[in-house]
C-alpha cells in the first residue's frame, strides 16, 4: 500500500493497484433551537403575548384621540381629529411642544459634548482620585431626583434661573451626565490606544487625533448617550413641575398633567396630548434603534 497526494491535496490509498479516496468528512450541523419541529412557538408565543400586553395600551390611547366625542367605537370611524385641535390651540400645547423640544435638544447637545470630554479624560489619564471619582459619579444614580428639589430650588431661586429653560437644562444636565460619563469612558477604553499614538507619531497633535482617530468610532456611543439624554429630557416631569410655575414655561408631561380635572377629565384631549407627546420618541427610537445596544453594549465593557 502506498500513499500520495492527489490534484486536490488529499491523501489517496494505492492498495494493489486500486485507488480509494478517504471517505468525506462529515461537517457538524450547527443545531438551532428555531429550526427544531415544535419549537417556534416557545418563542413566538410569549413574544407576540408580550407585544400584545405592550401595545394594548397605546390602540386605546389612540382610539380616544381620534374617535368623536361621546363615541364608544372600539374601531373608531369616522376619525375626528378634534380633540387634537383642543389640545393644540386651546391648551397650548404648540407652546408645551415648542419648549419640551429646546430643552430635549439642550440637554442632548450638552450631555453629549460633556460625556466626550469627560469620557476621554476618565478612560487616557491616570490622577489621583480617578476611582473614588468613578464611585461617586456611580453612586449618585442611587440617589433619587426629589431630594435634589430644595437645593436645586433654593440655587435657582438665588440666580433666577426659576421659570427658565436654562435652569431646567442644568438640573437635566446635572442629574443625566454621571452615567453618560461612565458609558462614554467604557466605549473609549475599548478603542485601541496604539491608533492614536501612531497618529502622533506622524506627526498629529492629541487634539488633532482625537479628531481623526477616535471620535469617528465614537458613533454608536453618540447616538445611545445623546437618544437616552433627549428622551429623559424628553419625559422629565419633576424638575419641570417644581422649577417652572409659569404656563409659557410649561413643558409637556406638565401640560399632560393639567388636563385632569378635580371633578371631570377631557380623555379625548388627555389622549391626544399623549400621542403628541409619545411620536418624537418613537420617531427617535425608529431611527436610533441599531445604535443602541452597540452604544450600549460597547460601553458596558471594560477594556
């Protein structure tokens, strides 16, 4: 018996003049759960449950807002758009809108720019103090946002910063930038080091390679801190409730809230300014979604 090597680069037995190739090797099959018969529906099952539970609520919010009044459809026809233009021009909701949006869109572009900067400093330099920092910045998401209410008041009240967009952007600011912070160092720690000192090698600046180097990988992390920064923006109701008394300062969760009454409540009106104020959210997630768990699982790992 002897053995050689074929075109193909396989080992073929000469025996007595036959010639036998190895039999085939026998890839493994990668078995899924999905592709079992009778398991799609241990996931599908609870998903589409889940999915029901979670959108049961938002088709009867959108049925109040589009059905006419003293209606009781549960297919609401013909649709009406009244109680839209109730909350809209007769409660103020442009206004709501208006100033819900500028401090949405403060506190994105503020958190944004200060998690970079801080981001960067907690994951390329080392100074004393650097952990008891990271612990306090931690620690400081336990404590609720109530308890900052006196100070805060007490301070705003001093520079009249009281009724003002200005003084709700820095409470929002001051209460969401310790976890940005801590999720934008975790993603910069994750990029390789080594690519910005070769920048500097050729010649590059640490602005300048910051720029070129590690801010273009910083997207992911942009999109999920900056989205998360303007939702909570988005949805603060306690600082907008304690800061703002004045009706032209109104945002629109404090909006929402006034449309109860003590005796009686417009559902139709209190529905529409909830699909109002839920569609920039939506529309955000719509456009974000890919982002996030990247962003998000990026920056939850240490390197």
């Amino acid at each position: 018996m002897t053995e050689t090597l074929g075109k193909t680069g396989t080992l073929v037995r000469e025996v007595a003049g036959t010639t036998h190739a190895p039999p085939p090797v026998k890839r493994r099959r990668r078995r899924a759960v999905a592709e079992e018969p009778g398991k799609p529906w241990m996931i599908r099952v609870p998903l589409f449950l889940y999915l029901l539970f979670t959108l049961i609520p938002f088709y009867w919010m959108l049925v109040f807002a589009v059905r006419p009044s003293g209606s009781t459809q549960l297919v609401p026809w013909p649709i009406s758009f009244e109680h839209f233009d109730t909350v809209w021009n007769d409660i103020g909701f442009g206004i709501f809108f208006y100033n819900s949006v500028v401090m949405g869109l403060g506190v994105l572009v503020f958190v944004t720019i200060l998690s970079v900067m801080g981001g960067y400093a907690l994951a390329r330099f080392k100074f004393r103090g650097q952990r008891v920092f990271l612990l306090a910045m931690l620690c400081s998401q336990f404590i609720p946002g109530a308890m900052m209410l006196i100070p805060l008041f007490v301070i705003f009240k001093g520079i009249g910063l009281l009724n003002s967009i200005t003084g709700l952007v820095i409470a929002e600011v001051a209460f969401q930038l310790p976890l940005s912070l801590i999720l934008m160092s975790g993603f910069i720690r994750n990029i390789s080091v080594e690519l910005e000192e070769a920048a500097m090698v050729d010649g590059c600046s640490r602005t300048r390679a910051f720029f070129a180097v590690v801010l273009p990988q910083l997207k992911p992390a942009l999109v999920a801190v900056g989205s998360f920064a303007f939702i909570g923006a988005w949805n603060q109701f306690l600082f907008a409730l304690m800061f703002a008394t004045r009706q032209d300062k109104f945002t629109l969760p404090v909006g929402l809230s006034y449309t109860l009454g003590e005796f009686n409540t417009d559902f139709g009106a209190l529905a529409a300014g909830g699909v109002v104020a839920a569609v920039p959210v939506v529309l955000v997630f719509a456009v974000v979604q890919r982002f996030l768990v990247q962003g998000l699982s990026a920056g939850a790992v240490k390197g």
